[in-house]
C-alpha cells in the first residue's frame, strides 16, 4: 500500500510521519483491497488536525477527519475512525450474502 504525507502551514517530525505510516498500514487487515492512502497535517491557529483518504480497490473512498492539540492525538483519533468504518463496512458486505450451502443443508 502507497502511503503519501503531506503538511499544509506547518511541519512534521520524521517521528509523527513513520507513525503515519505504519498505522495507517495496520489499517489493510480491515480490508486489503485498500490501494493508497494520503494523509494530510494542518496546522490553523494552534489546532492541528489530520485528514485520511483511503483509495479501495473496486469502492468508495473512505475519509476520516480528527483534530486535536497535538498530531498524535488527531492520528489516534483518525486511525480509530478509520477503523470503525472499515469494520462496519465489512461486515454489511458480509450480512448482505446468502446463507452458505452447509447452513442450508442443516436447516432441511
């Protein structure tokens, strides 16, 4: 997976940036059809926030916002959204199929 950063008005410790990175490629065990990711870091008047664009292969892209007094928080708080909608989005995909064969053989 292509994981892109970026900072807009402000900049980014190297730290915070490998964090970005492997958090966000913690994410594809949720659903590995995610093809890139690009998160933004925005400074506005002593408030940091990050935005998440996950690309799904074959889907709509999912986006998460989380602001915070440091880029570690609003990271944790995207990353934990981000994982939120991956995990209801898979399993809306997985109610909506059919009984498998051998749960309808058992039922007759």
């Amino acid at each position: 997976m292509r994981v892109q950063v970026a900072a807009r008005h402000c900049q980014i410790p190297d730290s915070v940036r490998t964090r970005t990175e492997e958090q966000i490629a913690r994410l594809a065990k949720y659903d590995p059809r995610i093809a890139s990711a690009d998160a933004i870091y925005e400074e506005v008047k002593r408030v940091r926030s990050v935005e998440v664009i996950l690309s799904v292969h074959g889907g709509e892209p999912v986006i998460a916002r989380g602001e915070g007094e440091e880029f570690r928080s609003a990271l944790d708080k995207v990353v934990d959204r981000l994982r939120s909608i991956l995990r209801r989005q898979r399993s809306q995909a997985r109610d909506h199929q059919g009984p498998r064969a051998a749960e309808r053989m058992s039922s007759e």
